[in-house]
C-alpha cells in the first residue's frame, strides 16, 4: 500500500519556468523515481530478514529495528519535512533527500553489523521523509496546470504502487545473491533521478517558512522511545528497567509534544485540528490499516520462511498476488469515492481486510502455502480499497488551508502504525510458545482494532455533496 498524496504545508510559489514541456517532464520523471525507490524499501527488506538475521547472528528483535528504523524516522520527519521543503525550495529539497537516502543506502549495503545497519536504516528513513513531500512541490512547480497536475500526480502515485508491488518479488530475488544487494539497487536508482534533477530549474525558497524545532525533537524522542519499549518488552519483558524507562520518557516527551502544539508561534499540527472528529476518525483508520498490512508482511515474511522452509525468491513470490492486486485496486477506489462517496470504500476495505486477517488464523501450520497467498489477498485489497478514501473522506471535510498538515497527519499516522506493529507484533511472537501462536494473536488483534475504526467511522456522516 503505497503512501497516498502529502501536500507540503504551504504550497511554494509557481516557477515560470517549470511549465515548460522538457522541464516539467524531467521533473515528473524525477519525482516518481524518488517515490518509487522509497516505497521500494519500505517494503524489500521483509523477505531478506531471515538471512540478515543468519548472516549476523541476529534474533527478532534486530531485525524489528532493520524494518522499524526505516519507518520511525520517516514517521517522525513527515510533518516538519513539508516546512523544510518550503525553506529551502522543493528541487534543493528533494535533492537533499535523494542523497541521504541513497547514501544511507550504501552504507546499509557495506554494514559490518547489525547495529551500523539500524542506523544507517534511520539515515534512509530521514532522506525519505523528505523527498515524499519534496517530489509532490516538485511536481506542483512543475504543472502550473490543474488538469496537468491532477494527471502528473497520478503518474507519481503509479510508482509508488509499482514499488510496493515489486518489493517483495525483488527482494527475494536479490536474497538469493545476497541480503546486501537490496540496497545496492537503490543506488542506480538514486543517481537517475539526481541526473533527471539537473536537467530541472532551480526552486524559489521561503526563508520565512516557520519551523518547529520543540514540536519536531519531542515527536521524535515519544516516536523513538515508544518503539523501543515495544521491541525491547518482547526481549526481556515489560517490566525490565530500560523498557519502563523508555515508556517513561516516551510520555514525558508527548506532553512536551502537545504543550508545543498548544502554546507555539507555530506548531506543526495544531491541537484543534486533532480534535475534530474527522480527522481522529481519519489519523486512526490510517493507522489501523498499516497495522494490519505491515504487520502481516513482517510476520509472514518469517513464517513462510523460518516455519515453511522457503526460499528468499518463494517467500517474495508468494506476496506477488497480493501486492499485484492491491495496485490495480486503487482506481477501482477512486471510482467508488467518486460514485458512492469515500465512506462507502473506507468502511468496506476495513471490513475486507479484518476479514482476510481473521481467516489466516484459521489453517493449521501444516496447511499448504498457496492457502496463506490466496488469504493474504484481502488483506491487501482490503487496504488498497480503503487508503485512497481515507485521504479524500478528509481532504473533502478539512478546511482548504488546512488540507497539507491534515494530509500529513494521516501519513504520520499510518508510518507509526506500521512501526508499532512490527514492534508490537515481533513481541507477541517471541513470547509465545510457538511463533505460529504468537502470529495469530497478532493477526486478530490488527482485525480487533480495524473493526473498532470501522465502528467510528459510521459515526461520521457522508460529505455534502458539492
């Protein structure tokens, strides 16, 4: 499920100069290489855990930070980046983050251990945060035109479809050479899209842009502690010192969050935003369904391959159906927003995929493989259908000066859903008796928690017709 539309907070200025045809098309072809290789990480390392782990000796709480270092600093970035953008201009922008992100990528490929892994993992997922909202002003510069840009967005959210989609398959197939080439492929990617960047204009900074640095550190310090405690209680327990102490500090660094957001000059997501009924409807249906999704793919990327003895290029094979699917679902999901109104699609693709959740708890452990590919599918349907509705339901109800931070609310939301389920869910693995066990609770607490968002959006009523 790739990430839906992020408009950066304040639109930056139209470029003359970007409107013409060879530029604009450089710049397209840009941004779309830089969603896809991001949304291509998100989702290529699953497969290669078990031979990460191998290779380093590792147990499932490294690799809960291999998946979650990635996620935790895209999450936490994701609101302040559209400000960065806006300061320093969105081609500076999205070159700086291209550059982290294919930097770190190396450095992921050449780490000597598992600890420089993680946290050349964290590196990427900073490049990342930026370059999703970088690539969209990019593009915003670039088709001064509605029509043009309407069509220009579609295109990019192609690629980060095509990304999610060849994740996994590609993924397996490079494990077989080696987990490292992984991220070497980013590289080739990365350098394309810096060349393609060259042959655009030059953005027009806003120097004036605000930026809430307090807001920005305390969102990563209660992020970052939050799924440490996760991750670290699987190993030794809730109880431990160090898993109580980041729980701690997680909250202290939460109210210093919301105290930020309260009384700042300029807070990243102001508070009365957050207490409008559809956008807590919204941030946590968003959330609910990375639950479910990611924490599927982390959980049965180990299953297929620790329980079901297959390959690297099995496993990815395996999700192939379902990736596939999902992609091809999200028109069929503008279709129904357009025609039925988003709530139609939201409720129904939560409802598809609890179900899909529910019933891959059902076979035994000596069940056969294609059973497992063929119920995955609604979970990634499920998804496909709903995740472009959640963002139209809010972007129809928010005010339009609001549209930018309340779509980055929903992405922050949905990043953290997914780090916390592979935090999460790695834990209730590990302290099962079996890991089969452990996965099933996991899978019926993400369809637990997507019947209740559905339940709270029917207490939203359909958006007036325009």
């Amino acid at each position: 499920m790739s990430s839906p539309v992020v408009s950066t907070r304040r639109s930056p200025r139209t470029h003359p100069g970007r409107a013409s045809g060879t530029g604009a098309r450089w710049a397209l072809a840009a941004a779309l290489l830089g969603f896809f290789v991001i949304t291509l990480d998100a989702l290529i390392v699953n497969v290669a855990l078990p031979e990460i782990g191998r290779d380093f000796d590792s147990g499932i709480t490294g690799l809960q930070w291999v998946v979650d270092g990635y996620t935790l600093l895209f999450a936490a970035l994701l609101l302040s980046a559209g400000s960065v953008t806006d300061r320093i201009g969105a081609r500076q922008a999205f070159g700086a983050g291209l550059i982290v992100f294919t930097a770190a990528s190396a450095a992921c490929g050449f780490a000597p251990n598992l600890g420089v892994l993680v946290i050349a993992r964290l590196v990427q997922g900073a490049g990342a945060a930026v370059i999703v909202p970088a690539s969209l002003a990019l593009i915003r510069e670039a088709f001064p035109d509605s029509a043009r840009r309407a069509r220009a967005i579609s295109l990019w959210a192609m690629g980060g479809s095509v990304g999610a989609a060849a994740g996994p398959v590609l993924g397996g197939v490079l494990s077989e050479i080696s987990w490292r080439t992984i991220f070497f492929v980013n590289l080739p990617v990365g350098l394309l899209a810096l060349f393609l960047l060259t042959r655009t204009t030059r953005s027009p900074r806003r120097a004036d842009t605000p930026f809430d640095w307090t807001g920005q550190i305390a969102a990563v310090a209660a992020m970052g502690g939050l799924t440490y405690a996760a991750i670290e209680a699987g190993a030794v327990g809730l109880t431990a010192p160090r898993v109580l102490v980041a729980l701690l500090g997680a909250v202290a660094a939460g109210a210093v969050f919301l105290i930020a957001q309260a009384r700042g000059r300029h807070p990243m997501v102001p508070l009365q935003l957050l207490r409008e009924r559809t956008m807590a409807i919204s941030a946590s249906t968003g959330f609910a369904l990375n639950v479910g999704f990611y924490g599927m793919i982390f959980l049965l990327s180990l299953y297929l391959q620790q329980e079901h003895g297959l390959s690297p290029l099995a496993t990815g094979l395996a999700f192939l159906p379902m990736t596939l699917l999902t992609a091809f679902v999200s028109p069929t999901a503008a279709w129904c927003a357009r025609t039925f109104g988003p709530r139609m699609p939201v409720i129904t693709g939560q409802l598809v995929m609890a179900t899909g959740l529910v019933l891959l708890c059902v076979p035994r452990a000596s069940a056969p493989t294609w059973l497992t590919v063929m119920l995955m599918i609604p979970v990634g349907t499920g998804g496909g259908l709903a995740i472009p509705a959640v963002t139209s339901q809010l972007l129809d109800r928010v005010p339009a000066e609001r549209a930018g931070t309340a779509s980055g609310v929903l992405n922050t939301a949905r990043q953290v859903g997914g780090a916390l389920a592979v935090a999460v869910f790695g834990a209730l693995a590990t302290q099962h008796a079996t890991f089969l066990h452990g996965l099933r609770t996991s899978l019926l607490t993400a369809a637990c928690l997507l019947l209740l968002t559905t339940a709270a959006g029917l207490l939203l009523r359909p958006a007036p017709q325009q």
